[in-house]
C-alpha cells in the first residue's frame, strides 16, 4: 500500500528530500478538483498572495496567472521571494493571506491533487546516498503507484547520460542535479516547478534540459522555473516574473519586453560628424566618442538608417539588450518609463530559503 501524504515525515529520509516525498501521494485520484484532463483556465493563477514569517515578510500581494504551455521564468536574487513562493503554492508553507489557485485548485483544499499532478526540484536537496539512481527512482515511482512511467524514467536517464547503476553517493553535482531533473518529469505532470534547475550541470546537458522544457510546453504542460541565472531564463521561457523584496516590480513577455527597451546601434564613421546629425531622429541616449557613436532606437529605424547612410560608415552593429541589462535596470528602479537599461550588468548569487 503506498503510505498517505501525511506518513511522509517518519520515512528516513536525508534531509531535503522529505520535501520531494512529500510531493507524493496515495494511490488513485483525488475527489477534489477537476479530472486528469486538467483545468480549462490558468494553471497557476495567485491573486494578492502573502506570506509573512512573524513580522518578516516573506512575499506580498503577489498577482499572476501562467497559462497551460508556458514555460514562465521566475527571476530575482537573494532572498528576493522566489522560494517562498514556490512553498506556498506547493502548500509546503501556508500562506499568511491572499488566494492561490493552482491547476484549477485551493492550494491548501487541493494539495494532494495538486501533488499527484505536479513535479518538483527543489533547488536544495539530499539523497539517499547507499541506493543506485534506478533503485532510488524506482522507489519514488512506486511511492507515486506511477511504475507504468518506468520507461519514460529510463528515457530521461538517457536524455541526461545519468547512469541509473550507479550508487548515489558515487555521483557529481551535475549527476545528482540530473537525478532531481528526472524525478521531476518522469511521471508525466501537468505542472512541472523548478527551483534552480540547471545548479551544476554543464553546458551540453544545460541545453538538453532547455529542449525538454520547451517539448514538454509543445506538449500543453506548464514549466514554473525559479532562476537566478538570466542567460538561461532567456534562452527557455515565453514570459518573466522579477520580484524583488517579497513583490513583484514586472511580468513580461520576453520579446515585448526587448521591444520596449529598443535595441543598441554602434556606428562609427570614416571622418567627424557632427553629433546634431544624428539627433531628433527618434534614437535616445545618444553618446559620442570621437567619430564612434552609440544609441538606442525604438520602433522604426529607417530615419536612423538613413542619416547614418549619409556619410561614410567603417562599421555598424545593432545588438538586442539582453535580459541581463534589462534585469538590472528594473531591479534598479529603472526602466519603467522606457528608459534604457545600464550596459554589461552581471548578477550571481542563491536564493535565501
């Protein structure tokens, strides 16, 4: 008989993963909630969600709905809010106020529903360090009463190179990353949430975990990925979230948001040229450098184009910002007037649970 929700906590669990185990739920469906064919309206929809840890606060008033086949980015640094979240709309915390509503659900009415039919990284866990990764994963399976996903574990475990004989505790980072990876899209959820997902792989296996996210979205699944790291949010997902300080300050689609804030031309010239030349043409934040200039141009570029072309040109580049820029304007407490975003900003750094 495969243990009830609420037999997680005695199982001798390493630390962490009690949470993935938690995930897991007794056999068959749930009278509550909508069937296996899922909800018709926003797989994740939060309308004022708050969660306070005593007079600290954790998130407030968050609002947002991602839509089935998404894969929505979640970005902010250290302890900006994102794990708060995800504990919250996973019922692994309950909310101080506010509704969150997730594949159709109460998050705290439907927590095993949402359990059963949901995937989940944590971006912090430990694992069963004597098991081999095909006993380990094959444990949560029958936890999950999922063994008919057997052979989708095992073309996960290829997709990955994971080596399911070996023994846990044999494993690399980037192994044991994967083995999280596999546990969270083996029993085909509907939701898959992510915290951190690429923590320690390499690039190769990087971008085969972007190209599963998006075959799952073409799938009509929803990927929720909490991230830090921007060049990969970028390279994966339809729309953003930033929050910063327990609330959201933007949710964006990526495109549009590149479309607001214009994109970089450098232009450097054979021989002077005046700077008014090149003003009033709908370019801003125009610089000069001696006969180099740089400016950002939003909308239609033909008037630019055509004052450039006027005199003799040794180099032109256009370049897109990239989300890094835009992150850290906004982070800042720019770019909401469309202003242009600082140039070459970096970020590192974990989210504080």
């Amino acid at each position: 008989m495969s243990p009830d929700l609420t037999d997680w906590a005695p199982i001798a669990a390493p630390e962490g993963w009690k949470v993935v185990v938690a995930m897991v739920i007794a056999k068959g469906t749930s009278a509550v909630g909508p069937g296996a064919d899922g909800p018709s309206g926003p797989v994740i929809e939060l309308r004022g969600l708050t969660k306070y840890y005593g007079r600290h606060r954790g998130i407030e008033g968050v609002d947002l709905s991602i839509g089935r086949g998404e894969v929505f980015g979640f970005l902010g640094p250290n302890g900006s809010g994102k794990t708060t979240t995800i504990r919250t709309m996973l019922d692994l915390i309950r909310r101080t106020g506010g509704e969150c509503r997730v594949l159709g659900l109460d998050s705290e009415a439907g927590s095993k529903e949402i359990r059963r039919r949901t995937g989940y990284l944590p971006g912090e866990y430990g694992l069963y360090e004597t098991l081999t990764v095909e006993v380990f994963l094959g444990f949560l399976l029958d936890l999950r009463d999922a063994r008919r996903f057997e052979g989708r574990m095992r073309e996960l475990a290829d997709m990955f190179e994971l080596d399911l004989g070996r023994r846990i505790r044999e494993l690399s980072k980037g192994n044991r990353q994967k083995v999280g990876l596999v546990q969270a899209f083996m029993h085909d959820p509907e939701l898959v949430i992510l915290d951190e997902p690429t923590s320690g792989l390499d690039p190769i296996m990087q971008q085969r975990f972007y190209a599963l996210a998006r075959s799952e979205c073409a799938r009509g699944r929803t990927v929720f990925m909490s991230s830090h790291l921007l060049s990969e949010v970028e390279s994966v997902c339809d729309r953003v979230a930033i929050v910063r300080d327990g609330r959201l300050i933007m949710v964006e689609r990526l495109d549009e948001l590149k479309d607001r804030f214009g994109k970089v031309l450098h232009v450097t010239f054979e021989s002077d040229v005046p700077r008014s030349a090149l003003e009033g043409l709908g370019a801003t934040d125009l610089r000069q450098e001696g006969r180099s200039f740089i400016m950002t141009v939003r909308g239609e570029i033909d008037e630019v184009v055509k004052a450039v072309a006027a005199h003799h040109v040794v180099s032109l580049t256009m370049e897109t910002y990239h989300l890094e820029q835009l992150f850290f304007d906004l982070y800042n407490g720019g770019g909401h007037d469309g202003a242009s975003p600082s140039q070459g900003a970096r970020t590192e750094g974990g989210e504080k649970r």
